[in-house]
C-alpha cells in the first residue's frame, strides 16, 4: 500500500497547494534540471527495487527469486509500453518518458512480486505502463493538476494495479504464506484487497488534508519566490548552473552598471548634438559657423 499512499498524499498535495508558476507555458512539464542525475538515481531505484521485493521474503530462496524476476520483467515491459505510447503521440522519445515507463513497473509489481507468478508480471507491466502514461495525460494535460513529479499516476495508479492484479493472481502454491486470488479459488481475496485500498486512501486522504490546510500557511512560495528559487530564498543554496566566484559576481555587476552608464551618457550626447547636425547642412562654406547660432 505504499505506493497507494503516495499516490493518494500527492494528489490531495496537488489540488490544494495549486499550480506552480509557469505551468501553463511548459504544460505542466518544464525542461528536467539534469538529466544525468535523473537516469542515475531512476538506475539506482531500480536496482534498489530487488532488494526491496525480494528482501520482503526474509530469506534467499525461490520466493525471493521470483520476486526478483518478476520485479525486472514488470519494468521493463511498463518502460516499453511508454517507449510506444510516447513515440505515437511525439513522434519521439524523451528519457524522462522511459524513466516513468520503469519506475511504473517498478512501483505496480511492488505488492504482488511475492505472490504471482513470472507471467502475470507480463501482464502487470503491461497494465501499469498504460494506467500511468494515460494518468499523466489525464491529469497534466486535461485537468490542468500539477502533480509535479507524477507520483499519482507513476506510483498511485500502478500501486492500485498491482494491488488488484494480487487479488486476482495471488498463489499459495507460490508462496504459501499467502492466500489465493480469484483465479484460484479464492474470490474474497480480491475484496479484501479492494478494501485495503479504499481503506488507504480514505486515511491517506483525510491525514494529508489536514496537513496542507495547516502548513499552506506557512509554505506557499509566490511567483516571485519560485522564479527566484526556494534554494536560494530558505538555505542559500544554488546550483551547479549559478555557482560563480562572488567577486566575479560583483565584478560583472559593476561592469554592467559602468557600460549602462556610458550608454546613458551616449543617448544624451546625442540627443544634444542632433539640432546641430540638422542644421549643417544649411551652412555654407563662405559663412562662418558663428554666423549660424
């Protein structure tokens, strides 16, 4: 239910703190920061997701091995799917596209990688790549909600997915520390996984409302603070693109103010001499120039 959790708190973030400056102009999806930091810690979630399925079964056997697989499987299938979705509606493929398409998979095989089998991660990976592509479109670009990092839809859809697919997949022969799904002669399986989630959301929900209400009035950033950058504004940091020597800094503040200057100082000149040089040339060369003013 983690990820149903944090679905659930982004959202109910995302409706009540608004959207963040600039929104409307990028479409809800500014140019990413640093796209090498990006694929280094999406690279390290993903393998950090063995460990986290797999470690789940408290030993090294079978139980654990499948968890792993089926954890890789669900992955790369939801990065595939978003690799053909992103291309038929762009015409291209972005890496932040791909990055969502494997931490969905990654994210929706969470709650059943100990319980179904390696085919239906198939199937898992295939439902979480499409239930969280759509999500962000829906959301983003229809509904106009900034969910800034995706968490509803790349983590809250394929965590509902996951839990669902558990009550209908779920194997004691598998894992015989778990219970059967539908599909195994166990139908209440599925309700209760279906009331664990509205459980979740229900309580998530409510929680994280009252926490925005409380600090919404403490936290907001206006236009001004967010072009500027909270970094800077709340611990004085900056980033790797703003980092100068101070007296660089000043220096090139200095200059821009002396060649401001000059350049005021030129405007006036010359809007002095222009009556001069308009009457040039009536002058004559037998007339003295005194003879003019």
């Amino acid at each position: 239910m983690i990820h149903t959790t944090a679905g659930t708190s982004s959202l109910v973030m995302a409706l009540i703190f608004g959207k963040r400056h600039g929104f409307d102009k990028h479409h809800g999806e500014p140019n990413p920061h640093n796209l090498m930091v990006a694929v280094i810690g999406a690279s390290l979630l993903w393998m950090g997701f063995f460990g986290f399925n797999a470690a789940s079964a408290l030993n090294s056997g079978y139980i654990a091995t499948n968890a792993i697989i089926c954890t890789q499987i669900s992955s790369s299938i939801s990065t595939i799917v978003w690799f053909v979705l992103s291309y038929m509606l762009h015409r291209k493929v972005s890496i932040v596209a791909l990055l969502n398409g494997a931490l969905s998979g990654l994210a929706g095989i969470t709650a059943p990688a100990g319980y179904v089998t390696m085919q239906v991660s198939l199937l898992n990976g295939f439902l979480c790549g499409l239930t969280s592509f759509f999500s962000v479109l829906l959301l983003k670009h229809f509904l106009k909600v900034d969910d800034a990092l995706d968490v509803t839809s790349v983590h809250g859809m394929t965590g509902l997915v996951g839990a669902v697919l558990n009550g209908f997949f779920a194997s004691s022969k598998l894992n015989p520390e778990g219970a059967d799904g539908v599909f195994y002669g166990n139908p209440k399986q599925l309700g209760i996984q279906l009331l664990a989630i509205l459980v979740t959301i229900v309580y998530t929900g409510v929680i994280t409302f009252l926490m925005c209400i409380f600090f919404k009035r403490f936290i907001i950033a206006n236009d001004e603070q967010q072009i500027k950058g909270l970094d800077d504004l709340e611990i004085q940091e900056r980033t790797p693109y703003e980092m100068e020597d101070p007296e660089e800094v000043e220096y090139k503040k200095k200059q821009a103010e002396a060649d401001a200057a000059d350049e005021q100082e030129s405007v006036k000149i010359l809007t002095e001499a222009t009556p001069l040089l308009q009457r040039l040339p009536q002058m004559t060369i037998n007339q003295p120039i005194d003879d003019h003013f």
